[in-house]
C-alpha cells in the first residue's frame, strides 16, 4: 500500500460554489485506481452521499501532498526532495 493524494470536484448537488468546492484526501492504495476508490469513498462518508461517482478526480498523485495556508508545505512522501 502506497500513500495517496486524492483532490475531488465536489458534484453540484452537494458543492457551496460549483466548481470553486473540493474535497482533498490522503489515502492508501495499491494502485491509483484503488486509491480514487478510496477518495471518493470518504468524500461520500463525509457528505453523507452515496454516489461516488459523481466526485470528479481533479488530481492524484502518489505521497501526502500538504498545503499550508502560509504558504509553507510541500510533499511528504518517501524521497521527496531527493536529488536523482
């Protein structure tokens, strides 16, 4: 299992501003498909919907991507910011 960074478009239905309402996760997953599955899952937990599917990935990208409001942050993931 490999950790995930998982940013959602919100559906319509559920969004305050469509298109400006995201939901961004940190999961594990062993493939990219099942890490989505797992986003989505908890977008729907969190907004008590059932439909995972109409949460669009925006994004995915392997490691937790952290993004502070400072301005400071960056990617915690094994070998981040390693020279090659």
């Amino acid at each position: 299992m490999k950790p995930y960074t998982v940013l959602l478009l919100r559906p319509d239905y559920v969004a305050a501003t469509f298109g400006h309402d995201t939901f961004c996760a940190h999961v594990e997953g062993a493939t990219v498909e099942a890490a989505l599955t797992a986003a989505r899952a908890a977008a729907c937990e969190t907004d008590e919907q059932d439909v995972p599917e109409d949460y669009y990935c925006l994004f995915c990208t392997d490691g937790h991507v952290v993004d502070y409001q400072d301005g400071a942050g960056g990617v915690h993931a094994p070998n981040a910011g390693r020279q090659p």
